[in-house]
C-alpha cells in the first residue's frame, strides 16, 4: 500500500510509543522473550497499521498519548482484557482496575471481532499455510499456551478510546463495501517485510 512520508512516519511513531510500553509490562513468568524481540514487534505492528485509514492512525495515536499522560500502559491492559477469556479467574481479581465500557462500545466491538473472524476464514482458504502458521482463528479454536486471533482482537479493541472504535468500525465497513479483507491485507504487508513477493509465494515457497 503506498502511503505519503508523514503517514509513515505516524506509523514509527505509534509502533515505537507501543513499544516503550510494551517494555514495562510484567508477566506471572517474568520477562517474556517477545519483550526482547523488536525485529518482531516492529514487522507485526506496522503490518497492521499499514492496512489501517489515516483517520484511524491518527486517532489511535491519540490514544496512546493520552494513555501516556494518564499513567495507563495500553499493551498491558491489552493482555488484562485477553485474561477475561483465556483466565477468567484471574481476570476477576484485575477487572475493576480496567476502564469500564459502555454497551454500545462493546456493541461495536463484537461487530469488528465478527467481521475480523469471517475475513480470516475466508482467507484461509485461499492461503492456509499462512493462516495456520499464526494463531488460532476463534476463541473456541484455542488451546492452552495459544490465544485466539479473535480474543487477541477483542482484547486490543478494548484499549482503544470509543473515537478509535468508532473510526475503524467506520474503516472496517468502508473495506466490506468495496470488497477488500483486512486480515489479508495485513498478512499481504507481514510475508512482505520478511522478504516474499506476496502471499501467493509465501504459499508455494512454505513447506
């Protein structure tokens, strides 16, 4: 996807405020080997945040800074929001440290989620070693150790401010219309910064 200097740069700019946040969140284990991983992150983030409108990047990189100048770190309660599904128990004892959602935001957000899952259904089956190299597709998919596509959304979701749900909602029913799937737009610029042509070579080249 081509995209102007300043929108590139924007794209920098909220992967490396991710990033910094990243860095401070703690885990049961200790330090997870992801949080030493840029080459990583940085691939996985900007793939997604190509595949995004400027209006939503923009309010997205709102949110962060807002967050920032809070306290609050947006990767970590990322991982909270996740626990409702994949640890509830635990997720009960943090759950009144979250901000409380009103129902319309929730709303939207189960209406991405289930946009999301129908696009990485269908786009599996055009490319399934790509998709079956990632994470499982639904929350009733997971097994232990592996959170869902579908949970990791819903939980990312959750951070966002309701201008960025609202904006992406927007984004999201802006592709259906003209019959674009995000989730292979996303996995399109991913094999493409590890070096493939495309998806279609990922699929022949793969074992």
């Amino acid at each position: 996807m081509d995209m102007d200097e300043k929108q590139k740069e924007l794209i920098d700019q909220i992967v490396k405020s991710e990033w910094e946040m990243f860095q401070q969140v703690k885990n049961q284990g200790g330090r997870a080997s992801c949080q030493d991983d840029w080459i990583t992150f940085e691939i996985m983030r900007k793939s997604q945040f190509m595949a995004w409108d400027s209006v939503t990047r923009m309010s997205y990189m709102m949110d962060l800074l807002n967050a920032e100048g809070m306290g609050r770190n947006l990767p970590m309660e990322k991982y909270a929001r996740m626990m409702q599904h994949t640890a509830p128990a635990e997720y009960e004892k943090i759950a009144d440290a979250l901000p409380e959602l009103p129902p319309e935001q929730w709303a939207a957000i189960d209406r991405i989620a289930e946009i999301h899952v129908a696009w990485e259904k269908e786009f599996a089956k055009k490319s399934p070693k790509l998709v079956q190299a990632g994470r499982p597709i639904t929350k009733e998919e997971e097994r232990p150790g592996e959170t869902s596509a579908e949970t990791y959304l819903r939980g990312e979701l959750a951070t966002y401010s309701a201008e960025t749900v609202a904006a992406y909602m927007q984004h999201v029913m802006q592709l259906q219309a003209e019959g674009k799937n995000i989730c292979e737009m996303i996995l399109e610029n991913t094999v493409k910064m590890y070096g493939y042509d495309s998806v279609e070579q990922y699929e022949a080249l793969v074992k």
